[in-house]
C-alpha cells in the first residue's frame, strides 16, 4: 500500500533514511523537507576545507539537491521549515525560508532529524562582538574561511576543547594563525579520562597551542577582541570559535507534546518511533541508551544517526528492524596525534557506581625492531569478576583507530577480557607485533580477572606512599635519572631474586617500573616467594599523565 513519507532535516540521519526507503519501494511518495540550502554534506570535514587541507568545496556535498532528488525519486524541498506538527490531523505546517510562506502537507509517516545546534550561552558583550562563530553547516564554514582569508587573523581564540574545537584549533594552526583554547574543565577531550588526556594537552602545547584549562569566558569587550575569562585573565582575539557543545534541535517534539529525556534529547523506542507509533526521530536530536550499559545517553555522531535511518526507514517498511543502542566509538586527529575512544569511560562508571577495572599498557605500534613504529597508550575498562569489556580509550602516533575498531567490534559481539587475548589479529613487522596491542591489553585483564595479578593505579600511589606503603621501583639505576616516585626504594628487575631479603617480610610491596611490564615480571616473582605484591597499571609513564 502506498505511503507518504515525509522526513525533517536532510545530512546524516534524513537523507540516509530517504535513500533507503526509496531502495525499499518505488511507490512510497517520500517529501525531504530542509531548513537550509544543503541537504547532504560532509559536516565532519568542514574544518579541514578551513584550514585548506580540502582544497575542493565541492567535495564536501555529498548530494545535491537535484543529484538525489533525481537518483532517488525524491520530492526535495530545501530553504523550507517544518515550524510546527499536527499530530491530530498528521500533517506538518512547512514555512518557505525565502518568502515566509506557510502552507499545511500531510504524511502518513513523519521522520524527525533536525539534528543538534551549538550551544551559545548569554555571555556579556557577545551580541556586540563580530568576530565569533559556531561551526554546524556549509554557510558557518563559507563565514569563518571568508574571515580568515580577507582579515588574515593572528590571535584566534577556541571556547571548548572538544573535537570540533580542537580539529579548528589545528586547522587554524596550519593557516599561520596562533591558537589558544580555553577549556571550563580539567581535560580536553571529554570521552577519554584525564591521564589519557594528558597526552593531548602535551601535543596541543609541543605544536604551539596555548591551553587554558578550568576556565571559561566570563565577556567579550572591544567589540570581541578582548575575552575576559573567569580566572581574569583576559586573550586578544582575532577569531572565536565557539565549541562549547550542541543542544537537541527539540522544538518541534516540544510543540508537539512528544516525551523529551532530561538532557533535551527526542525520547524514542528501539524502532525509533516516539510516543507517537507514527512519528520517528533520528540523529542527534534523539536520547539514545548507552549500548554496554543501558542507561539514557545523548551520542551526536555520524555513525549512529546513519544506522538509525536505515533502520527507521526499514522499521517504515515492515522490517524486523531494532537499534539497540551506541557504544559512542569516536577519533579524531589533533596535529600528529590520534586519539581514539569506545564504549564507557572512567568517568562514566564512577558517577554510575559501577564496579569496574582498568589497565594501562604502552606498546609500540608495530615490531619494535621495525623503523618507523612508536608508542601508542591504551586503557582498557571492564568488570573486575565477569570479564565484561565496558569501553578502552587509546592514544598515540600510529595504529590508535584501528586497536579501538577492534574493541568496539569485540564489545558489539559481548566479547570478555579473555577473548581479546585470543583474537587472531593480522601482523607483519610494519604494522603490528606477534602480540597485537589488543591481544596484551586481554592478557593483562585477563590475570586481573583470573586474580592473578593485583594492580594500583596512578591516582591511589601517592597517598599509599604517605600512610607508609612500601613501593619497590624494579627499572634500571639511569632511568631514574629522568624521574621516579618520591619515596620508592630501587631494586632493579635483574637483581630482584638475589636481593629479596632487603624487603620487608610482612609488609605488602607495591611495585612499580617504566610501563608496568617489569612490574607485571616482578610482582609475579614476588608471590611466587611468599610476598602480597601489586603491579602499578601502566608504570612510571601512566603515573606522570596522571599528574
């Protein structure tokens, strides 16, 4: 039986459910209706065609409107929005932007996608400053490169250090403009945790970047190029990126009565439909559940606005179709460094109360005898007595995404701990070791798990010292030179078994070395002699990103 479809908002979710429905049947009249001139573009390059590393504007428009409406049989109408929903009578009320025309279009079914806004907070002198933007769409980015190629900025300020911010930040950079980011918490990079994050703050500062972490913007002065910060600092600047975050475009679903979740987000069921069975909502408008956990969860990324659009468009069409949630698996490039995220971090498990461990292990990329390699950090989170992986974070050099895919894809199949270490993963010299990075993060979880190894992390070695907690540094004499743990007694690795009696007998030993793979070596010899030992996740290295 012929439907009428008619869909809110174009890019990841809206033009993604289009396609699909139009592949699912030819008779379906399918209406697209969007607020702006494009209807499908690629909003996670639009940084990079600022900072001309895409030199081709072209390239970002995935579709245009009259490519798709052709290839797919589509009733496209851009500049036009959909300002309000009769649920009573199921039609919506379609405002043209150019004209201010409003005229009334019925639906069988109704697909909301109208995606997430930046946040813009009511800060003092903003509505006076000229040189402050947001980054959403096509027409942002034409302003802020028209900007920056005829006021050639010297001083450009970035308000929150998340992946928008930060892919501006190096992007600015590359255009010979100095950057400072001005982050209100303790990190950048919200989805890994602040020893992981370190590693960034280090890559931002090497490449040139001023940081200005617990701290916001309190006003703009001088027409915006003068920000006062909360701490009374105040920045020059020539350009400001505000990247704060993005709030639900909930307006619609507001007027309509349909149930919103605490943070804004649509709420929908697991076929996306809203308290209407007739009305679905996609993208990053929508209250998500956290896929390991299942608790509600705002997630605006490309990935899963895709998925739920097929799968609404499927749903639509009398599929079997479910979305059982997102795990949140994330990357992103900041100057040479990778950082990579999936699943639950830290953070978010100590404000669940949920149980959990963690390991920190540094391997190389690749074989440590092949040139080219480097280090790259991996944490790995998981239940400390079932083995559940609960997320990992990574960040390095080279080989970061690709250890992440694979935790998300074990995390999507309900792998445990046990089963990273047993994954047969692909190795020659340039690109991995005989044991993958992967494969030594399963090991190591696996003894914790199996109780075979105790470990202590970097947060908790500080105060175990100060209640008189003997911790034993097993690396070599010289490589102290370059710091240690005030308060540890150095017994290199090599000399352990013939010197064991210069421990103390009834005294617990917590051991420490550069990465904790020595430690992991000395902790064992330890137990196997009688002594209660416990290995310092991740060493030396993992203790100082904790500072």
């Amino acid at each position: 039986m012929k439907k009428k479809i008619v869909i809110v908002g174009g890019v990841a979710g809206g033009a993604t459910a289009a396609a699909r429905l139009r592949r699912l049947s030819e008779e379906d009249e399918i209406v697209l209706v969007e607020k702006g001139e494009y209807i499908s573009f690629a909003n996670c390059g639009l940084p990079y065609y600022i900072g001309e590393v895409i030199t081709n504007r072209e390239a970002l428009l995935v579709q245009t409107v009259e490519g798709m409406s052709k290839k797919f049989n589509l009733d496209i109408r851009n500049l036009s929005e959909v300002v309000e929903i009769h649920r009573d009578r199921k039609s919506v009320s379609i405002k043209k932007v150019e004209t201010g025309e409003v005229y009334e279009e019925s639906y069988d079914k109704l697909i909301l996608s109208p995606g997430a806004r930046p946040i813009v907070p009511p800060l003092e002198g903003l509505l006076e400053a000229n040189n402050v933007f947001t980054l959403r769409n096509v027409p942002d980015t034409d302003r802020i490169k028209a900007w920056v190629d005829e006021t050639k900025p010297q001083e450009a300020v970035i308000i929150g250090g998340g992946f928008i911010g930060l892919e501006m930040a190096e992007n600015l950079h590359h255009r010979g403009v100095h950057v400072t980011v001005v982050e209100l918490g303790n990190q950048v990079m919200a989805p890994i945790d602040y020893e992981m994050a370190t590693i960034v703050h280090r890559e931002l500062q090497n490449a040139g970047v001023d940081l200005y972490l617990n701290d916001g913007v309190k006003a703009f002065k001088d027409e915006g190029r003068t920000i006062v910060l909360q701490s009374g600092n105040e920045l020059t600047s020539d350009l400001t990126i505000l990247s704060i975050g993005v709030r639900p475009e909930n307006e619609l679903a507001v007027k309509a009565g349909l149930t919103l979740g605490d943070r804004g987000g649509i709420v929908v069921n697991p076929h996306l439909q809203t308290d209407d069975p007739d009305i679905y909502a996609i993208g990053d408008a929508i209250e998500v559940r956290d896929y390991v956990q299942g608790t509600p969860a705002m997630i605006p990324l490309a990935w899963p606005a895709n998925r739920q659009g097929r799968l609404a468009a499927d749903y639509i069409n009398g599929k079997k179709a479910e979305y059982n949630g997102s795990l949140g698996t994330s990357v992103a490039k900041v100057f040479d460094l990778t950082i990579a995220a999936t699943g639950n971090n830290e953070k978010m498990l100590k404000r669940l109360g949920i149980g959990y461990e963690a390991v920190h292990i540094h391997p190389n990329s690749n074989a440590s005898y092949y040139p080219g390699g480097s280090q790259l950090s991996l944490k790995l989170l998981f239940h400390p007595e079932t083995g559940e992986v609960f997320g990992a974070q990574a960040v390095g050099y080279i080989g970061v995404e690709k250890r992440i895919d694979v935790i998300a894809t074990a995390i999507k199949g309900k792998l445990k701990v046990w089963d990273l270490s047993d994954l047969e993963l692909a190795y020659a010299p340039p690109y991995s070791s005989a044991k993958d990075p992967v494969n030594m993060a399963g090991y190591v979880a696996g003894n914790v798990v199996d109780g075979e190894l105790s470990l202590v992390h970097h947060y908790e070695i500080d105060d175990i010292i100060k209640k008189g907690g003997y911790l034993l540094d097993v690396r070599e004499p010289e490589e102290r030179e370059f710091g240690f743990i005030m308060g540890s007694v150095n017994i290199p690795l090599g000399e352990l078994r013939e010197r064991l009696n210069e421990l103390p007998e009834h005294q617990h030993i917590y051991v420490n070395c550069q990465v904790g793979l020595r430690g992991y070596l000395a902790t064992k010899i330890l137990t196997n002699h009688g002594f209660e030992a416990s290995n310092l996740s991740g060493g030396y290295k993992t203790y100082m990103l904790g500072k």
